[in-house]
C-alpha cells in the first residue's frame, strides 16, 4: 500500500446505555463473545483498496501499452507483476480462511466467482481449445503409430503366411495348439515323417529331426532353425581303398544344412522372398534326405543281424557298419553328420582305425600283393554310384514295394528274410562282390586279348546287377576268306557252313563263378572216331580266375587249329587234328604238325607255334634240333605268327604233302 | 472313414454344421469391433466442442484417450480375426491343396519315367558306343596291354 494511510476510529468499549424502560431498569448491550469480537473485526476488513490498485494497475498498463515501443521492457514483467499481486492475495485469501476453518464458529455462507471480464472469457475459452487441439493432436499421433505398427503386423504377417503357404505345397504342415498357446509363435511344425509307406515290420522309429518347428526371425519372416550337425548322410567306402572321413566334395554339397544362423541372417536381408523360400525348401530337403538315410542305415543294422546270404559282418559300432564281402574286400557304411569339420574327419578316421570290434580277423582285408594299390582302386566301383545304389534298392523295397505290393518284378531284391534268399544288403553286397570281381575278370580277358591280335573282345551289357558277360571273337581274315571263295565253286556243296568267318568264346560271370562256352574245339566224339566231322561242337566249362587266362587262350588255340582244319579240308587234304595239333602225313608215315603253345605270361603274344615232325621210322636220318624227351621228333619254334602266316604255313605243309603224294 | 453325402447326421454334416457356427461366429466379431471403431470415433468428433468448464475438458480428454485406445484395440481384433481366416485357409483348403498335390505326383511320376527312359537310352548308346569302342580298338594295329 502506497499513498495516504487511511484509519479507521473505533467507539470506545464502554458500556453505553442502550434502553430505559418505564420501571426505570436500564438495559445495557450484551456482552459479545470472543468469537463475535472477531467476525466483526473480520467483517470490517476491506478490499477496496486493492480494487482501486486494480484498476490503477489497468490504468498504467493502458498507458504502458501506448509507449511500449518508445521504452525497451521485459516483455514478461507485466506477467511477473501480475503473479506478485495474485500471490500476495492468494496469501490474504489463505489466510482469511484458514482463520475461517479455525474457528468453528464461522463458517463461509458463500463464494461468489466474481464476474470475468470478457478478455478472461476468451483467454480461457482460447486456452479449453488449444488444450483440446493439442488433445486430438495427440491423438493423431497415436493413431497413426498404433496404424503403422498394425501395418508392419500386416506385412509381417502377410510374409509368413505367404511364405508357409508355399511351403504347404510341397511339405505337411501341422499345427499344435498347444505349443502356441505356450509360445508366443503360432505353433506351426513341419512334418517330414511318412507314415505310410512302412509295415509293421519294418517300422522305423521316427527321427527327431522329423518334426520341424517353424518360428518367427526378427524381421517377421519364417524361419527354421536346426541344431548344428544335425543333419546326417550315407556314407560307403571300400576299406582300405577310401578312408572312413568325409570327402570333401560331399562336405561341401551337405553343408547347407549346418549353416550358422548369423550369415542366415546377413544373407536374409539381402536375400528376396522367393529366394529365401527356395533356400528353405532346399534346407528342408536335406533334411528329408537325412531322414531317409537315416533309415536306411537303421534297415541295413538290422538286416545285418538277420543270418543271410552275402552278409558277412566284420565291423559294427554306432553309425557304423563294416562288412565282407568275399574275395578279400571289406566295405563300410556309416552315418556321418553333414556338416563336420575336418577336425573331426581325422578324429573319425583315428576312430575307424582303433575302435572297430572285429567279429572277423583282419586278414582278410588286405589285399594280394599280385595287384598293386592303383588295381585295387581301379577293380572297385566308384563309391558315389555304390551310394545310390544303395540307396535306390532301399528305396524301391520300401517305398516302391509298400506302394505297390503285388507287383515285383524279377530283378528287385526279395528283402524280406533271409530264408527265402539275400536281403537287401546280401543283395547289396553281392552285386558289389560280383562288380569287384568281374572287374577283375574283365582286366584278365584285356590282358589276353591285347597281346593276341587276332583276337577281339566285346562286352555285353546284361543289366543285371549280378551277371556280366563278354565275347571274345576270333576274326578269320577276309582276304583269306574271300580267296578261298574263289579257289572252291561247288565241291563240297554239303558243307554248308563252309568255313567260319570267326569263332565265338563266351565268358560269363554269375556272382563269382565264371562260365567259358566257346565252339572250335573238337567233341570228344569225334576225337573217338578220328573224323573230322563239320559239327561246331561247343565247350562249356567254369573256371577259376587265375586260370581263365590259359582257358581263353587254349579255347583260341583250338579254334585256329579248327579253322585251318577246315581250310585244309577245303583244299582236300586229309589232316588229323588234335586238340591243338595239327597232323599232316607225309609219306612213308612221316607226319608234320602244327602245335599251338599258350603260355599266358609270354608278353610277346599268348599263343606261339611250333612245327613238330616226326619220322615214322626209327631208322631213318633225323635232324634233332631239339630233342628233349628222346622222341624220334624234331621240333621248330615258328613264333607268334598271325593268321595270314599260318594261313600261308598251312598251304606249305599242304603243297608238302601233296607233292609228297605226287612222289 | 465312410463320409457319407447325406445330410442331417455323418461327420461331414457335423463338420459343416460346427463351420457354419464358426463363421457365424466370426461375423459377430467382426460386426462388434467394427461397430466399437465407428462408435468409439463418433464419440470422438462429437466431444470437439469446446467446454466452459476446464474440467469437462480434462474428463473429455481422458474420455478420448479412451475411446482412441478401443477403437486400436478394435482394429487389432479385426486383424487378429484375419490371422485366424488365414490359418484356416492354410489348414483348410484341402481341395487345392490335393489337387496341387496331385498335380505334383503326376509331374513326378513323369519325371521319374522320363529318366528311366533316359537312363535306358544312355545305356544303350552307351552299349552301342562300347561295341563301336571295342571294335575300333581291337582292329586297330596298336593295342595297349593293360598291365599291373
């Protein structure tokens, strides 16, 4: 308060005579209570004043306002002052009540807003809008984040729910509800079980990597997460010849499966969907394939300890099985994890070496020194088209076979025991074993055949995984053919064979067992009757493997020997012929033949020939060149000669004995 | 399982009948929340008067966040609704999905056939090729012995 101080006089509190009644009783005013003392006082206080300091404030500020350019003020003193003089009445106002609420006495009849002057009304109408506005403001902003988050839901959604759909189409998908009320994804798995291509029998358990659960990545996409090394392939190899650690082509085509979730998830981003979906179909397909070998290694286990032919166990421990095969060959299968390190190969292969069980003694497993470590890796078949082999027989027992169960045909494998004939993986190991061994028959027959060069070899695919067959033919030259076509016209019409263009050997191998069948060699008939009778008579015998060598090439000896038989006959010499002699007689009972050698280590040519003579009279000169038993013989070593030269010798020995005759 | 065509009983009627329920029931649904989103929005644009009294405003903000608050709520269910349709699409669409299958099978099966007669070919081109290989090889002068 500024200005002249204002006061107020008060009555002096004496007792001042209020009435006089008639009676002359003199009334005085009541006492007043404490408590009325002071509610008067309080009624005396006074606001006046601090109206007119109001309406001075206004006054000023009217006249501030008009010079407000003139003067630089703080453009928020005005508020500062404003918020002093409230303050200084809100404390008045506090006050007053508070003594109020103090004394109960009093209380407050009323309150009476006083009226707001229209600036107010504005202000505050100005101030509900904004607050409102800024309401619906913030509103705005939170329907539109609640929208964009709804759309990124959307779109993830509509990304998984794409992408499962499209892997519905090749893989079953199930659902488990109870899996999705426990997680937060939606419990969708994947299942890559079938069910219904095994009997009872056969039931394989089902591998735990048959359920494939499908969660959610970061980015809202499906995504499939397997264990590392999970994921595990056939593996088959001749021991001794591969090692029992993975090649690393293998490894590096099986590797997808144990992909580390981090560079999935880099290679993602840049990945697009379709993309993505086909690495997952590609993921998922390894791991069906790893189920399916699974499988067929836990068929072959157990038709391993079923008692059948060709199964010969020698080696067995987990995820691995070792087994002979005859003929000194040991193969092994085992399961080995996709994705292994080579840190583990060499602890495989250490673990293949020691800590086989043997059922068997080793001595088997090494090989003959007669082939070196090159033929050996060379007589076995490749071990990729042993896998699938393999893995094809399997397969066709026991998804083909469930399928269509009356229909076997006469090449599938039997599989079901051994009573009725090799299961699967007798059959298995017997085709392997007649593989191995006709490799080696056929490096037998090459031998032979390249050093005699009159002889030509054919093969004759069978199709059977159990039979093989060749043909070695023995081509008569057709000059000489074509010369003796010339020489004869109709003399010996009833020949009708005339003479044969080639000669025929027929080797077949059944399992381990060879067959020779060759014609040219003279019937035991004939040889009784010492007639040179024109029935091509046909041999029939089986032999072993070394020997095969010298039976191919006596079984040769005897067709060149029957051809020039025949050849002499064409010209009309009567010649005795022996099973790989050929006799001219001379006169005077002198004879001259013609002897095949066959010695199947001559490198120069596996069949030689030698001109033996021998006297019909002991008393008679003889040249003894070389005389080894005392005979009255002499022999002359002709050489390797080819057709053409024998061809000529004959006609030779024939011009000898005709002129012998003509003497 | 015989699913016979009948109507009124068979697993096949249950099945439809328990499908109508349940589209039935996801027409309330969506009904409800698309009336709660319109309802709640209404609300929303009739509070935008202004109020003498500041605390009607106060009591109509908190209303609004309110409402704002159900009708997101609302449009997640619808959104929850369509994650269920489809599920039910995934799980449900047998008839595509068998015929896709089929069509699969067959493309296989003649894939499959396609290659036996492949491999059948190559085998006997490869026979063919043998037979020319050896006779060439075998009348030629110069034959290598294949030794150990």
């Amino acid at each position: 308060m500024d200005g002249n101080l204002e006061i107020s006089l008060d009555k002096l509190p004496i007792k001042r005579l209020e009435s006089i009644e008639e009676n002359g009783v003199e009334r005085y005013p009541s006492d007043s209570s404490y408590d009325e003392k002071r509610v008067s006082l309080i009624r005396r206080i006074d606001f006046a004043w601090a109206l007119e300091d109001d309406e001075e404030r206004e006054r000023k500020k009217r006249q501030k306002k008009s010079s407000k350019d003139a003067s630089a003020t703080w453009q928020w003193q005005s508020m500062v002052e404003n918020l002093q003089l409230a303050h200084q009445e809100l404390s008045v106002i506090i006050d007053l009540i508070n003594t109020v609420d103090a004394n109960d006495a009093v209380t407050v009849a009323g309150m009476t807003r006083p009226k707001p002057l229209p600036n107010e009304v504005l202000s505050d109408l100005a101030v509900s809008a904004a607050t409102k506005l800024q309401c619906y403001r913030q509103l705005g902003k939170y329907f539109k984040q609640s929208a964009k988050a709804l759309e990124e839901q959307i779109a993830r959604e509509a990304r998984f729910y794409g992408a499962l759909i499209r892997l519905q189409q090749n893989w079953k998908v199930k659902r488990q509800r109870l899996a999705a009320a426990a997680s937060s994804s939606e419990g969708f798995i994947i299942d890559l079980f079938d069910n219904s291509l095994y009997d009872s029998a056969a039931m394989c358990r089902p591998s735990s990597l048959s359920t494939i659960r499908v969660d959610h990545d970061s980015a809202g996409m499906l995504a499939i997460n397997l264990p590392p090394n999970s994921c595990r392939s056939l593996h088959f190899g001749f021991l001794g010849v591969h090692s029992a650690d993975i090649p690393k082509e293998l490894g590096k085509i099986r590797t997808r499966g144990s992909v580390e979730q981090c560079t999935r998830e880099r290679e993602k981003e840049s990945m697009s969907d379709d993309e993505y979906i086909k690495e997952t179909h590609t993921l998922l397909r390894e791991v069906h394939q790893s189920i399916f070998d699974d499988q067929v290694f836990e068929m072959l286990n157990r038709e391993a300890f079923n008692q059948s032919i060709g199964v010969n166990v020698t080696g067995i421990r987990e995820n691995y099985l070792q087994l002979s095969i005859g003929q000194g060959n040991t193969l092994f299968i085992s399961l080995v994890p996709s994705g292994k390190g080579d840190d583990q190969d060499a602890a495989n292969t250490q673990d293949s070496e020691s800590a086989i069980v043997p059922l068997d003694s080793f001595d088997n497993v090494k090989l003959e020194g007669k082939h070196g470590t090159s033929k050996r890796k060379w007589g076995f078949p490749n071990r990729t088209s042993c896998e699938i082999y393999l893995q094809q027989i399997v397969h066709e027992h026991a998804f083909v076979k469930a399928k269509d169960k009356p229909n076997l045909s006469g090449t599938r494998v039997s599989g079901q025991s051994g009573k009725d004939g090799p299961g699967l993986l007798g059959h298995f190991c017997l085709s392997l074993a007649h593989r191995i061994f006709s490799n080696r028959v056929l490096v037998e027959l090459e031998n032979v055949v390249c050093r005699v060069p009159y002889l030509h070899l054919m093969t004759h695919p069978t199709w059977h995984s159990q039979t093989s067959s060749w043909t070695i033919f023995l081509k008569v030259p057709q000059s000489i053919l074509h010369a003796e076509s010339q020489s004869l016209k109709s003399d010996f019409q009833n020949m009708k064979d005339a003479v044969k263009s080639q000669f025929r050997t027929k080797v077949v191998v059944n399992d381990d067992r060879i067959n020779v069948e060759g014609d040219g060699a003279p019937n035991v008939v004939s040889l009784f009757k010492r007639s040179s009778e024109n029935i091509s008579s046909v041999n029939k015998y089986e032999c072993d493997l070394a020997d095969l060598p010298v039976i191919i090439l006596l079984q040769a000896a005897s067709q060149v020997i029957c051809w020039l038989h025949e050849e002499a006959l064409m010209v009309g010499i009567k010649t005795n012929r022996d099973f790989l002699c050929l006799t001219f007689e001379l006169e005077q009972g002198d004879t001259v033949s013609l002897v095949a050698h066959v010695n199947p280590e001559d490198i120069k040519g596996g069949i030689a020939w030698w001109l033996v003579m021998e006297d019909g009279s002991p008393d008679d000169w003889k040249l003894q060149m070389d005389m080894y038993d005392g005979a009255s013989e002499y022999r002359k070593f002709l050489g390797h000669l080819t057709l053409d030269v024998l061809y000529s010798t004959l006609m030779d020995l024939v011009s000898l004995c005709g002129g012998g005759r003509n003497h | 399982m015989n699913k016979g065509t009948g109507a009124g009983t068979g697993p096949t009627a249950a099945a439809a009948a328990a499908a109508a329920q349940k589209q039935k029931t996801m027409m309330q649904r969506v009904e409800t929340d698309i009336a709660n989103i319109v309802d709640n929005f209404t609300q929303l644009v009739n509070v935008a008067r202004v109020n003498d009294p500041p605390v009607r405003n106060s009591q109509e903000s908190f209303m609004m966040e309110m409402r704002a608050a159900r009708m997101v709520q609302a449009a997640d269910s619808l959104l929850k609704l369509v994650s269920e349709l489809k599920q039910t699409a995934i799980f449900s669409g047998f008839a595509s999905l068998n015929d896709h299958v089929e069509r699969r099978t067959t493309e296989f099966n003649q894939q499959a056939e396609r290659t036996d007669q492949m491999l059948a070919r190559i085998g006997e081109e490869a026979a063919a090729s043998l037979k020319e290989l050896e006779s060439h090889y075998y009348s030629s002068a110069q034959r290598t012995p294949d030794t150990a």
